[in-house]
C-alpha cells in the first residue's frame, strides 16, 4: 500500500557483491567501453602519469546494486533512473530513490532492508521521488517528490511519521530541495506554486510535527537547492533568481548574497561553515567562496578530457578534504565521476564504471566511499584508495 513499508528478503541481483564476483584474473568481460578506455590509457599515458594522481589514488569498485532492474509491484513505471541517493550517518546503510519508492539496504553488499513507498496526493497518483536525505542523528529519512510533498519516516523500520504539505496545489510537479538541521530537529524545504501566485519561500519546519516557526522569502524565483551549515547556524538557498542568500535560520535574517552565473543552482558546504560551493560560468566550473568576505577562494575546473554536467548535484566530502561532480569525457560522452582535492584544486581521479548518465552521487560519512547512479538503475558502490 502506498506509504507504507514493505519488507522484503535480500536479492540475489544485489547481493553478494557483484564487483567480487566479476573482477578476478582471466575473467574480465571485454566490451567497446574496455577497449576505449584501454587505448585512451594507452594514449594518454604520458598525461596520466605526468598529474602523478590518477594511478596513486585509483578508485575501487566494491560492488552493484541491482534491486531495481527486478520488477517490483506497485511501482510507478517510469524511464527514469535511481534519483537519490543518502548514506546513514554510521555508514552502515544507504537509501535510494527511484519513481514512487525509497529503498534502504546494507552498504556493505546490497542486502535490502525495506521498501518505503510515496504516498499519493488525494487527486493524483504519489510524485517521483527525486530528493532523499539521512538525519544526522541517523534515526530519520526524509524524502521530497515531484507533487511537492515532503515524508519522513523512522529510518529503523520504514514506519511513516509525518507528510508536510505546502498552502498550495501541488501541481506544480516542482522538485522540492531539503535539508536537515544539524540537530536533527528542523528540516528547511523551498516552494514556489506559481498557480496559487505565492512567492517563493523556504519553509523551516519541525520534522516530527510539520509546523513552522520561520518562512524565508527572499528569492523572487523557484528555490532549486537549500542547505544547512554544519554548525546549524545559518542556511544557504540557492533560486532560479542566479542568487545565493545565506541566512539566518531563526531571524530569517541575510547573512550574505552573491549572484550566480550558471543554469544550475546549487549550493553545498564546507565541513567548517565557512565557505560554499556552487556551479559557475558557462564552463561550467565549481566556485568556492568565503561567506565572511565574499573571497573567492577556489575555482574547480575540469581538465580538457571532461566536461562538468551541472545537472547532477555536486557533493562535499564530510571531512572537508574532496568535492566529487558527474562529468562526461570529451572524446566518447562517457560518464565519470570526477573528484577534486578542495584545497589546491587538483583533479584526483575519476570513476568510469557507468554505462549511461549519471543521477546521483554520495559520500559516506568517513569519506572513504562513494554510491553513484545512473539511468540503468543501477547504484555503483566503491571505495578510494587515497
């Protein structure tokens, strides 16, 4: 039934882990990808090992997860792939989001935990889920969809706990940017119901009880991306306005400003809550700059053999150290994820293991991990070898 949760066994398609069953000497599959990527190693050897990066710090994959390449009642038959993805705050488990589902698993192999379904709106079926995050207590999963509805639910065992709804229609079919709060308390959500003719706001609200203490309504367009600062002070959205407000939670004071030349708005933190992130320029290239004086201090741009797809939101590592972004090689339109260090800019590596384009990307909390997904519906599980 939809919003509730269905149990299930562990899939023998996930688990074990598929990278161990395919990686060993002499049976390696050769296929067009192989052999590109092979010559491509061939040729550009003397720019692989003149970074001196790409082999010391090679990814490794662990495993795939391919629970929903099986046929699963009740699902929403769509060609979208998996949409979201969210790690748990003790690593342990990842949730990811396809259609009108969320599936929790084991982070070690696959195994599924359980199956959270959306829940529909009383005059249309439930949206597609596109957004999902972990409390950072570890206790809570909170999940937006494309009708606007916001659901949260024990992380435990699935069990629903509230559905926030904004005043308005919902039917838009907007994607709804969210956030938690550091105590685990508030969540923060953006909204814009251009038909009811309401101005666009991000609604600061308590997770267990859906009311509302604060509405920010700076921004004169759609929110595309909000987030909270690690320290829980302030909260950075970013709106189809080309601008970056950074703010306070409980005054709804602004802190700081800064207009945005990119398509894409989105914004992330640094593990200090002294700085942001976000695409820039028509590159496109990843800008950082200090909220307290408004100072660029980086500016990640990828090499000449890839291009940046602004359309995937870029992710922090949780110690600071790494900024990952999707990205496509300039000579086959092959998808990577492509990985700075965030202090000195230089690209580290890249993982190619995806046949079709990427939707999602997540670090693990010891930032020694990365899930990725794609349009196959599939979700690469693999670790760093820094």
């Amino acid at each position: 039934m939809p919003g509730q949760q269905q149990q299930e066994q562990p899939m023998p398609s996930s688990s074990p882990p598929i990278s161990a069953q395919n990686s060993g000497p002499g049976r390696r599959k050769f296929s067009r990808r192989n052999v590109l990527f092979g010559g491509l190693a061939t040729l550009g050897g003397a720019y692989i090992a003149g970074s001196g990066l790409w082999w010391a710090t090679r990814p490794r994959s662990l495993y795939i997860y391919r629970g929903y390449t099986v046929f699963t009642p009740g699902l929403q038959q769509t060609a979208d792939g998996v949409n979201a993805l969210a790690w748990s705050a003790d690593g342990k488990r990842i949730a990811s989001g396809r259609s009108n589902e969320v599936r929790v698993w084991d982070a070690a192999n696959g195994t599924l935990a359980y199956t959270h379904w959306a829940k529909p709106v009383e005059y249309m079926r439930a949206g597609s889920v596109k957004s999902v995050i972990w409390s950072p207590n570890g206790k809570y999963l909170a999940s937006s969809t494309t009708n606007e509805r916001v659901q949260v639910w024990n992380a435990a065992n699935g069990a629903d706990i509230h559905t926030y709804r904004p005043d308005s229609w919902g039917l838009n079919e907007h994607v709804v940017p969210i956030t938690w709060a550091p105590d685990s308390q508030f969540i923060a959500s953006g909204y814009w119901d251009y038909l009811d003719g309401l101005t666009p706001s991000v609604r600061v609200w308590n997770a267990l009880t859906g009311q509302s203490p604060l509405m920010y309504s700076g921004h004169t367009q759609a929110l595309s991306a909000v987030a909270w600062s690690p320290d829980g002070k302030l909260i950075a959205s970013g709106s189809e306005d080309h601008t970056i407000q950074v703010w306070d939670p409980i005054s709804g004071d602004l802190f700081f400003k800064t207009d945005v030349d990119s398509s894409t708005i989105d914004v992330l933190w640094s593990a200090d809550s002294k700085r942001i992130a976000y695409f820039h320029g028509s590159g496109p290239g990843l800008r950082i700059q200090d909220i307290a004086t408004g100072k660029i201090v980086q500016s990640l741009q990828a090499d000449r053999f890839h291009t940046i797809d602004t359309l995937v939101k870029p992710v922090w590592s949780l110690d600071g150290k790494y900024i990952a972004v999707a990205a496509r090689t300039s000579m086959f339109d092959l998808p990577v994820v492509y990985v700075w260090d965030a202090t000195t800019g230089a690209h580290i590596y890249s993982y190619s293991g995806h046949q079709t384009r990427l939707n999602a990307i997540a670090w693990s909390p010891d930032s020694k991990r990365i899930a990725s997904s794609d349009l196959d519906r599939l979700v690469h599980v693999w670790e760093i070898n820094a």
